[in-house]
C-alpha cells in the first residue's frame, strides 16, 4: 500500500519516506490517545449524571413497591425526599395532566423534551436513557410507569449536565489544538529523526561524489564519522571507511608502481638514448662501434622486458615473486658488460673496475647483470659528484666475490636491512638528505640474489663510503 502512495506522489528521497511513515505513525498514535481521551472523558462526563438518574429510579422503585405504606398524598412527597441532588422528578397521568413536578429552575416541558430528542447520542450513554439538546442545554429523562387505585402514573425523571457539555466542548477544542500542534510536532520530529539516522548515509554520499571528482591523491583521506551507536547504520559507516583504508593503500601502492617502473626503465632507457646518439655520430664510419652499439641496445631491450615481466604480475603486490632462466654462464662477461655500461652513462663520477676474475656461476645471466648494476647505480646515485665508484670481482675459495665500492654519504649500521625493504629509502628517515629514488631496486636486488644463493654483505661508514660485497657460488 505504500508502495501505490509512494508511486501516487513521486516519492523518491529515503528521508522523505521515513518522515512520512515517522509522521503517519505518529499521528496514528496521536489520534488513539485522543480517542481513548475522549472516550474517558465521556464516560466521566455522562456516567455520574446517568448513574444519579438511575440511583433515584431504584430509590423510587423501592417506595412505590411499599406504596401501600404511603398514603397517596405523601408518595410522591416521599420519593422527592431520595432523589439525588440534582434530579427532578415530574410525575404525569395518564391523559398527560402534571400531577407533582420538583422542577425549580423551569425545565422544558415534556412536549418539547420530545421534540428535542438526540437521535444520536454519545457512545457511552445508557440507551434506556433519553437525551435532548434544549437552549444548548443538555436533558436526560427516564421514566417509569404505576398504577395505583384505578389511576395509570408516569414519573419522570431529569437531570441535566450543560455546565460538564461546556467543559467537555472547551476541552475538544483545546485538544483539537493540541492535535494540530502534535502533528506539527510529528512532522518535524520524523524530519530530524530521519536526518539523524541516515546522516551517515548522505555522509557516505557526499564522500563518494567526492572521491569522483577530486584528485587522485586526496579523494581518500576523508573518513566517514562513525556514529557511537552500534547499529547498522556504524556497521555500514566502518565498512565503508575499511573499504576506504583499502583504496587508499591501492592507490599508494599504485603510484609507488607506476614511480617503480619509471625509476627502472629510466636507466636503460638513457644507455639506449647514449648509444643511438653514439651510432648517429661514429656508426657509419666504425663497424667495430656500431655492433658494439647495436648489441648494448640490444641487451638493454632485454632487460626492459625482464623488468616489464617481474613487474606486471601484480603491480601493487608486494609479494610477487621474480621469474628465472639458469643456466652456466661466464661471470667475467656480465661485470665487463655492467661496467661499461654504467662507465657510459654516467660521467660525473671516477670509475674503476679494479679486477675482474673468469668465473663460471649458475644462475639467469639477465638477473645477475640487473643485480650488479642496481649496486652500481645505488654507488653512483649516493656518492656525490666527483667521488670515486669502483667494481672488483675476485675468487676466493668455492666463491667469487664481486663488490661495489663507493665514497658516498654511507648508511647508518642499524639501516642495512631497511635499505632492502620494498618503497622504503633513507631519506624518509631523515638519514639522507640527497639522491632521487623510489626504494625498488635494492629491494628487486635482495629477490635476485636470494634466488641465487648469494649472500650481500655491507660494510659502511656515515659520510665516508659503503662497500657492497655479493658473495656468489661458484658454479659445480
């Protein structure tokens, strides 16, 4: 049914239902205790004045069945004498003539009471009771009937209640105003009760229209209030806050990516611009330069693609795993070619590749030459211009030990496993206070070397210098 009266007035808004049922509820409620009020009122108006009529009635009854007690002249003198104070007693004969009337503040006469009956009398009126409505006087009468020494007798009784009818008129119109009030009320009650409790939802509303049109970086900070109740209404205010926690933990981790990828790429992305531009100058007129070139670029393009593979499984899964290919492989090739290749792109620091011992390993050539450099890129990016970055690469024992040496800024001791933690850099820590980065190379280096077997070993000093030294297998 309310469906139809929703559809019948276009009722659209959640807020507008609830106040109308609030409101229909309330005037429901409203309109019952008025009835029940009335129905009390009523009775304690009409009771006592049916109950005096009444009372006096069984009194004379109870004279007229002794009437042989009485003599004739005093039986009516007698009855006067129990009736209640209030009642009137008219006594008629049979051809209507009034034989005895108690009446002193001139009531109608009979003829008139008839003529004035109420046909529709209060719900609570005793129907063996008459009513007339005379002057705006309000008359009940009852009667009863004797026969007495061949004389047929009708007593009347009356009473009249117009000062109560008054009460009860002034106190329908008050109530009436009490209603209009109340309904007021209601509506305006319903109205708040509504804003209270879906206050949250417009809450999450307004987020949400919010979270489509701002910026990407600041569309998710706000939280929604959660209301001290714990209702449904809290529950649905904390899911949406935890689904907001969540978005902005994706979104975080999404720009860390895409910052990631752009710091990653960068790298071999300048060697290949290093060598076009090499191959623009010289390629025409030396051969041995040109394929020099054309296969830099070439394993540069392999990495791209390594990294664009470890990299697009998950882009904000911290847990992704780096993919492999082993096989034997010459060591000696990949420092060479990692040496070069950083000696190339960076000018504004001394380079040096102190030693480099002919090792056989067993791991993915690729990796390992992305390992090396990401150590040599992390020297290069924390030593200040002019310093000194150098590569030595020796066997000892089942092992050869390839280390990076730099004179940079160094890292503090209780930082060396901080340093490999994925998007995590010093420089968030207030320990360096140079060097652009994102905190995902060391990190990729730490996958690398544990899938290797390699051991990294750190040796630093604050403001001097840090020595990078992988100790890697030697290959069986």
């Amino acid at each position: 049914m309310f469906n139809e009266i929703r559809s019948w007035f276009g009722i659209k808004s959640i807020s507008t239902k609830i106040t109308l049922i609030c409101s229909v509820f309330f005037i429901a409620l409203i309109a019952m205790t008025n009835f029940v009020m009335w129905l009390s009122i009523s009775y304690a108006l009409y009771h006592p004045a049916e109950a005096t009529i009444e009372h006096s009635i069984e009194n004379a009854r109870k004279i007229l069945e002794e009437s042989d007690k009485y003599p004739d002249a005093l039986i009516f003198h007698s009855i006067h004498k129990i009736l209640v104070s209030g009642v009137v007693l008219r006594v008629y004969d049979e051809k209507g003539n009034l034989l005895f009337d108690t009446d002193e503040i001139n009531y109608p006469t009979n003829e008139m009471f008839e003529k004035n009956i109420i046909q529709d009398p209060p719900i609570l009126a005793d129907e063996t009771l008459k009513m007339a409505k005379i002057n705006n006087a309000i008359i009940y009468r009852a009667d009863i009937s004797f026969y007495k020494s061949g004389q047929y007798l009708i007593f009347y009784f009356y009473r009249t209640i117009t000062s109560q009818k008054n009460i009860f008129d002034d106190l329908g119109i008050f109530m009436i105003i009490v209603d209009l009030l109340s309904v007021v009320a209601a509506i305006r009650i319903s109205r708040f009760i509504s804003h209270k409790v879906l206050l949250p939802i417009k809450n999450i509303t307004r987020l949400a229209e919010k979270i489509s049109t701002e910026n990407e970086s600041e569309r998710v900070k706000e939280r929604i209030p959660v209301p001290p109740a714990n209702d449904e209404i809290s529950e649905l205010a904390k899911t949406f806050n935890e689904m907001l926690d969540r978005m902005q933990g994706d979104i975080s981790e999404h720009k860390k990516f895409v910052s990631d990828a752009s710091h990653e790429l960068r790298k071999p992305l300048t060697i290949i611009e290093g060598y076009v531009e090499v191959l623009e100058k010289f390629g025409k007129t030396d051969i041995k330069l040109r394929d020099e070139s054309l296969e830099a670029i070439r394993d540069e393009t392999q990495n791209i693609q390594t990294l664009l593979k470890n990299l697009r499984p998950s882009p904000i899964n911290l847990k992704k795993e780096l993919k492999f290919h082993k096989k034997v492989f010459e060591l000696s090739e990949v420092v060479e070619t990692a040496f070069q290749r950083e000696n190339t792109t960076f000018h504004n620091h001394e380079m040096h590749l102190i030693q480099n011992d002919s090792a056989q390993i067993y791991g993915d050539k690729t990796a390992i030459l992305q390992l090396i450099r990401i150590f040599l890129d992390n020297a290069i990016k924390y030593t200040p211009e002019g310093g000194k970055v150098q590569l030595n690469s020796v066997i000892r024992d089942d092992k050869i030990l390839v280390s990076i040496i730099d004179t940079g800024i160094g890292i503090a001791k209780e930082n060396f496993d901080k340093i490999f933690q994925r998007g995590v850099r010093l420089i968030e820590d207030n320990f360096v206070k140079q060097a652009e980065g994102s905190g995902i190379g060391l990190s990729i280096a730490k996958e690398i070397a544990d899938a290797h077997s390699i051991k990294i070993n750190i040796v630093s000093t604050l403001g001097e210098g840090t020595t990078f030294t992988l100790s890697i297998p030697l290959a069986k």
